[in-house]
C-alpha cells in the first residue's frame, strides 16, 4: 500500500468538502486579552480573539499568574511522576480539596484534560459495574462518547434534553441492571443548558446514577462558581460532577468530583488516571488561585453575563441571526463549511477579529457556525466593531438576515 498516497487522498477529501481545519497562529499576550497577535508568514498583526474557552480571562489573571509563578520557581518544571510514582504534591492535594468543597462532595480527582477525565472515568464505571447500561444524551462530547464507547458497556441514546424520552429508555430496562446517565449541563457549541433537576427527578426514580459534565459551566455559574447544578441547587443529587481546569479556570487540567468510595474507586482502577504523569505543579497551583477566586468574586461572571446580553442586543439590531439560549455561547448559524471559513478568513484579514470557523465533525452538516463567546474583558467598542463587521459582510455575501 502506498500510505503517503492513502493519508493525502484523505486530506483531499476533507479539503473538498471544506472540512480541512487550518489552525490560526495566535499568540496570546498575557494582559492583553482578548487582543492578541495573529502571526501569518512573517506578518504580524493585533487581532480581537471572540472564540476563545478561556471564558472568562482567568488565564492572565495576576492571582493566577502569580501563583504559578511562585510554585515554578519552588518546585520546578514537571510533576516527576505519575499520581502514584513520585507525582502528588501537596498543590494536587489541596486542589482536589478545593474542588471537592466547590462541588460539595466527599472527594475529588484530577486528570490531565477533562476529555481524559470523561474518557477514563465514564469507561472505567460503564466497564466495571456488572451488566452496566449507559444511557447517553445524544448531544454529548466525543470524550464522553469515546468513554462509554470503550467501556463495550450496553449504550442508549436518548434524544438531546428529553427527560421524556430518558424515561422511556429507563423503563424498558431490566430494574436490577445498574444504569447511568451521561450528560451536559452546557452544551458548548448551542449553548443550551440541560433540565438537570428534571433529569435527576427521573434518574432516582429508575436508581440510575448520574454523571455530569459541567465543562462549560464551572467557574462560570452558581455563586461560587460550581455549575449550572451549584446554581440550579442540584449538586448534591448527582453521582458525579466532571468540569475542567481549562475552560472557565484559564489553566489545563480536568476533575471529577464524587464520593470518597467513587473517587477512590476510578483512582485506582482507571487506567487514564494510573498510567500518565501528573499535571505540572505549577499547573495545580495556577488552577487552585483560580477557582478560590472565582469562590468569592462574582464579578467576572456578572461582567460576562452582561458583555453576553449586550452582545445579543446588537446582533439583533444588526439583523445577525444568532440562535437563542440561555448561555454565555453565542451561536452564528451559516450553514455552510465553505462559506462559513469565507467569513471567518475576511473577518480575520478585513478586520482583525478572530473567530475560528466550526465545522463537521464538531457540529452536524449543515449547521456550520461561527461560536461567539464573550467574556468579562470585550468592551462596548469590540462588541460594536465586531457587530459591524458582521453586518458588512452579511450584506456584502447576501446571507439571510434575521427578521
Ligand atoms: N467535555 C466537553 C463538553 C467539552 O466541550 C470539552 C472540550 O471542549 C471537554 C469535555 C474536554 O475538556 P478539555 O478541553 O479540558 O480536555
């Protein structure tokens, strides 16, 4: 076989059908968010980041900073280890406490990435629990996908958000099987939120356990900053809370929270835990100035929830078609692949705004978007020229305004 050819037919094909991603050189500066400069061959140029999952600029916070400077400087570069050999330090320590409290569980875990927290948790229960069922919201993120998937488990899906249509599923099952329900509380790329008290509700009912990623919701609702389900006050009802470190806590690094006998368990049998070096120190220290940050100020997400509305507002003006939701996303549906990185290219080039286009596979055919996310630093004069622009090339590019 001549594989050179078999990998460029390949990529062919994902350039023909506009799926081919291309990754913007974006070099962030720290201070400065959300400008940043975009490096193209050797041209350098000042853009406005709107795509970014450091929703909420935490990732330049001089707290934050300060603090992963001090543990750098104290403990050096790497973890040394695995968890088990040589790697826990006394910051691993106290941010899975700090994340225990957040969460109000008994315990907490730390992965490297929260795609590596779902993917070796969710297989780790699914495989372990005798004759385990899972049952999978059908909008759920490919690392708890790939999860459930490697647990060979028994896996139904249930249509996106239809605690209906969990029920269903729920009692056609044997009652004495164990179940679990995999969900999101906000779905990143329509920024819906789902029913969780509702989903709980059923859930007990049918003795399933629940397992929630709330990815993009930590450090970004609930009073201190634990989710939809701290703001929702449903914490307590869920088996397993999973967030990440990277999205709304500006670092790296993702978690469960759970109780001691669970948290315990997946420590000592998930291979996705077992076998990999711990998160940098530094990394956990960074990551704990965050979230004890985020315990207390509200400000930030006062600031994001705002900057969300205004954001909106103008849009509507504009006549920009934006899909509705609850969240801090922001969704601009074009539809279109190769339209769609058409836009994304002139806002770069024309205007300096950077938003990356998303594609299949990340969302269905079809449904090809611009994902907006606001966050507490845009100013009044970002959301105007960023309105602006859009509204320019809607016109220019004749694409449907909203009524
Ligand atoms: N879960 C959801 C719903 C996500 O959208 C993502 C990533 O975007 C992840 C998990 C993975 O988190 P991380 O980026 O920390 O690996």
């Amino acid at each position: 076989m001549n594989y050179e050819s078999f990998f460029r037919k390949q990529l062919d094909g994902l350039r023909r059908d506009g799926n081919y991603r291309s990754f913007a050189n974006i070099q962030r500066q720290a201070g400065e968010f959300p400008r940043a400069t975009h490096l193209r061959a050797r041209v350098r140029a000042s853009v406005t980041v709107w795509c970014s999952n450091d929703y909420l600029g935490m990732g330049q916070h001089p707290q934050v900073l300060a603090a992963m400077h001090a543990a750098l400087d104290r403990c050096g570069a790497g973890a040394g280890g695995t968890r088990n050999i040589s790697g826990t330090s006394n910051y691993h320590v106290l941010l899975e406490d700090e994340l225990a409290d957040l969460h109000g569980k008994e315990a907490a875990l730390l992965f490297t990435s929260g795609y590596v927290s779902n993917w070796a948790t969710l297989s780790t229960l699914a495989a372990s629990l005798p004759g385990c069922v899972v049952l999978s919201d059908a909008g759920n993120h490919a690392s708890m996908i790939e999860g459930i998937r490697h647990s060979r488990a028994e896996r139904r899906i249930f249509r996106h958000n239809d605690v209906a249509d969990l029920e269903r599923h729920l009692a056609a099952l044997d009652p004495d099987v164990p179940k679990l329900v995999a969900f999101e509380s906000v779905y990143s790329m329509d920024g819906d939120i789902a029913p969780i008290a509702a989903i709980c509700d059923v859930a007990e009912r049918y003795g399933a356990m629940t397992y929630l990623d709330e990815v993009h919701a930590v450090g970004l609702y609930g009073a201190r900053g634990g989710g939809i389900s701290e703001r929702d006050g449903v914490a307590h009802r869920l088996t397993v809370i999973e967030g990440t470190l990277a999205k709304g806590f500006g670092v790296i690094g993702g978690y469960i929270a759970a109780s001691a006998a669970l948290c315990d368990f997946v420590r000592s049998f998930a291979s996705g835990f077992i076998f990999t070096t711990a998160l940098p120190p530094a990394i956990a220290a960074g990551a704990l100035a965050s979230i004890r940050h985020l315990k207390t100020s509200g400000a930030e997400r006062a600031r994001q929830q705002d900057r969300t509305v205004r954001l909106r507002q103008a849009l509507d003006a504009a006549g920009v078609p934006h899909y509705d939701n609850p969240s801090h996303i922001v969704p601009v549906i074009v539809g279109d692949p190769v339209l769609c990185k058409q836009i994304t290219d002139l806002l770069l080039e024309r205007f300096g705004i950077y938003v990356q286009p998303i594609n299949y596979p990340t969302v269905p055919r079809g449904t090809e978007r611009l994902r907006i996310t606001p966050s507490p630093l845009h100013s009044d004069a970002d959301i105007d020229h960023l309105v602006a622009a859009l509204k320019a090339l809607w016109a220019e590019l004749h694409l449907a305004r909203a009524a």
